[in-house]
C-alpha cells in the first residue's frame, strides 16, 4: 500500500474508497529533475581538454548555476497539461518549493505533488501550509514523507489542513513527529472534512501522541485509509484505537503493524471490533502477539453480525489446528474474511499451507464442462457482469459458489493470480492467457518427480 483519493459512504468497497481518490485522466507526470543534456556533455568534455584547473571550475560553477536557475524557471511555468508532479529526491530546499508554490498559485490544473525526500524542513513546512491555507489550487494529493518535519512543523501543516479540504491524500511517513505532533493531528483529524488517505508510518508517535490521534478519529467522518505503522502506540495506544474503531463510520483500512502492541492491546483493539461496521483491513503484522491474541481478534469479528472485516494480517503469529477450525466456523459466517498467519505449531509454515488441488485447474475442469470460458465463469460471479470485482466481494463469490469445491486457501491463490492491486482482482488478465502454462501438475506427475 503507490499507492499512496468526497462524501463517505458507508457501503463502500476498498476499491469504490481508491477509485474516488482517483481524478479522471490523471496519468500525465513531469519527472522534473535536472538532466545534462548529451550535447552539452560533449561540448563541456571538449573544453575541458584545453582548459586549466581553474577554468574548468569556474566553468562548472557557472554550469551548476544555469542549471538550477532553470529547474526554478520551470517550477515557475503554469502548464494546463501535466496533472501529476514528480520532484521526490531533487534537493529543491526552501527556494525551491517557494518558487513551486508561487507556480502552483496560477496553476490549477496540477492534482498530484510529490516532494518527499527534500529536506523542507521548519521553513518548507511553513512555506507550504501558507498555500495550503489559501486553499485554491486543485491540488488533492501531497506527498511531504522523509522531510525532517518535527513538532513544529505539524503544528503549522495541521493548522492548515483544519480549514482546507481539498487535500484528500497525504503522506507524511519517514518524518519525525512524536507527542505533541499527534495531538496536533489528532486535532486537525476532529476538524477536517477533507482527507481519506493519512500515512504516518515511521514517525516517532508514543502513548500520549497516539491517544491524541485515536481520539480525533473518533469525529471524523471522511478517512478511510490510516498507516501509522513503524510507530510506538503499545497497549494503551490500542486502547484508544478499539475506542475509535467502536465510533468511528468511515475507516476501512487500518495498519498498525510493529507498534508494540501484545496480546493485551490486540484485546483493546477487538472490543472496537465488536461493533465496527465499516473497517475491512487490519494489519497487525510485527506486533508481539501470540494465539491469545489471534482468537480475541477472531472472535470479535464472530460475535458482529454486521463486521465488513476481509483482512486481517498477523503473519507472524504461528496458531493452532484448534485455531484453525474456529476460524473456519468464523468465515462460514463472515466468507469475505481471510486471515494471514504464519503457520500451524509444530509444523514448518511451508508444510502448514493447504496445497490442494491448484484452483484454476479445478476452474477450468468445470469450464470446459460447461462449454464456457474461464472469463465468462468469473464474470457469473459478478452482479454488475464487470471484468473487475472487489477483493472481498469476490471472495465471497467464490467460497459461496456450489459448483467448484474450494477453500479459502485456494481463494487466496486466485486473489494472486487475478492481478491483485488496490483491493479488486481483474478478470481481463486472463482473456489473453493459456492457462494450461499456469496450472500445477497433476498429483500422479508430483509423485513421479
């Protein structure tokens, strides 16, 4: 999750939340980063031969210079064309992203700004919550990740975001945020009406500033995706987020994975679960958690009638038959749930996967009975007869489809091969494809090798 797009909806899939975060012909980028041209290599090169130490180095000098007056003049430049902005890594520091955000005043075309990895700073925080607050550009995703933005600068960036609603996706990973920044975020989540996509992994978030910003989640009404991996929350952090998920409408999608939450917080956590009607993918991958922890998750998605629960990570957890079988009992219930764990006790996690019989081969058994296409048999699966279907949906389908015997495990396999992204499996990547290159032998030719 590249990933990382304006009303909630509650009955909204994972893709319908990423399609809306998604402007309509927004595939035209400008990479801007300096290039010397061949040309102007050769010429340089040439001189250079004849030119003492000196004067190569007041040639380069004056090179370097003409270099970067021109990367200002283009950020200067308003283009009706060019939709999204790469400038991730360039260095542009502080006049730089002043003369891109004099540039951004005139253009309203531009929808999608990166300008992670530039070291921004106080100053560059500063310079861009000023425009944010202006809040008259089309500008709807903003990457600022890996900027060295301390607590001050989320006292500025957020001030901003409490009255502009036009940012819709924000990262602002790999920065260094702790206490007090999350309550500004915390704050600035109660307030904004805005944003559906925060990631904040990789900051420096403890108890007291994850409580802060569980607690703005629990009045907002537009996010749906948060990342606050990589951070500190611990039990009491978990706390405040089962509060959260007990209240909050809107999230679907949660990574809370190498947080130091135990089994104690996956307990906190699963009592907001219990009532949660919305969130359909949890991670937890990282996190000190054993079975006790596993089955509290479970069993708070059992005892929810109405849980849209499909995904829940905890990949590093090894489980038990016993487990196992309760789950099962759980996704008879819920069929859209799958749980990624890594293994059973006692057994390596190669030897506790269910091999079985590869899927598509059973698939296209079934197919060529019928006398119809593998396409055409997905399609079957969905109502609106699309080539694409949402994750859970088509998990659903299939574990509910009476014609083809097959498990979740197998299911899992299918997700893979449908070209998974973003939450929905594309049934178009098989019109085109031989399908008797991509089926596993059969047993008989597995016992002969």
């Amino acid at each position: 999750m590249d990933d990382d797009d304006n009303e909630p909806v509650e009955s909204e899939t994972k893709d319908e939340a990423e399609a809306e975060l998604t402007p309509q012909n927004s595939d035209v980028t400008l990479y801007c980063e300096a290039e010397i041209l061949p040309s102007v290599e050769k010429e340089k090169a040439a001189r250079e031969d004849s030119e003492t130490d000196l004067e190569i180095e007041d040639t380069e000098k004056f090179f370097n210079i003409g270099q970067k007056e021109l990367y200002l003049e283009a950020c200067k430049l308003s283009n009706t064309t060019v939709l999204k902005l790469e400038l991730g890594d360039n260095c542009i520091q502080e006049e730089g992203i002043m003369s891109l955000m004099e540039m951004l005043h005139e253009n309203y075309y531009l929808q999608e700004l990166n300008v992670s990895d530039n070291n921004l700073g106080l100053e560059g925080a500063r310079i861009i919550s000023n425009f944010l607050q202006e809040n008259n550009s089309s500008l709807w995703k903003l990457k600022l990740s890996g900027n060295s933005f301390k607590e001050e600068c989320a006292a500025l960036l957020c001030q901003a975001l409490s009255s502009n609603y036009r940012i819709r996706s924000l990262n602002l990973s790999h920065n260094e945020f702790s206490d007090i920044g999350g309550e500004h975020l915390g704050q600035m989540l109660a307030l904004n009406v805005g944003l559906q996509s925060l990631n904040l992994s990789w900051n420096r978030f403890n108890i007291r500033g994850a409580v802060a910003l569980c607690n703005g989640l629990r009045s907002n009404v537009t996010l749906k995706k948060l990342d606050v991996s990589m951070n500190g929350f611990g039990n009491e952090g978990a706390l405040a987020l089962g509060d959260a998920l007990r209240l909050n409408s809107c999230l679907v999608y949660v990574d809370v994975s190498r947080n130091g939450i135990t089994n104690e917080g996956a307990s906190k956590i699963s009592k907001g679960l219990e009532n949660n009607e919305c969130l359909q993918v949890l991670k937890l991958f990282l996190n000190p958690l054993s079975l006790e922890g596993a089955y509290s998750l479970i069993m708070a998605i059992k005892r929810n009638p109405k849980s849209r629960m499909e995904d829940i990570d905890i990949s590093n957890v090894l489980v038990s038959e016993q487990f196992v079988k309760v789950l099962d009992g759980v996704c008879a219930i819920h069929p859209q749930l799958d749980v990624v764990y890594k293994g059973l006790q006692g057994l390596s996690a190669k030897k506790s996967i269910s091999l079985g019989t590869n899927p598509m081969r059973l698939i296209q058994s079934y197919t060529e009975q019928k006398k119809i296409s593998v396409v055409e048999f997905f399609r079957s699966l969905n109502p609106t007869g699309l080539m694409t279907m949402p994750v859970g949906d088509f998990r659903k389908a299939m574990i509910q489809q009476s014609n083809i015997p097959i498990n979740r495990y197998q299911v899992r396999e299918l997700i893979k091969k449908l070209d998974e992204k973003k939450g929905v499996v594309n049934f178009s990547s098989l019109e085109k494809e031989d399908l008797s290159k991509t089926v596993e032998p059969k047993p008989e030719e597995l016992q002969s090798t």
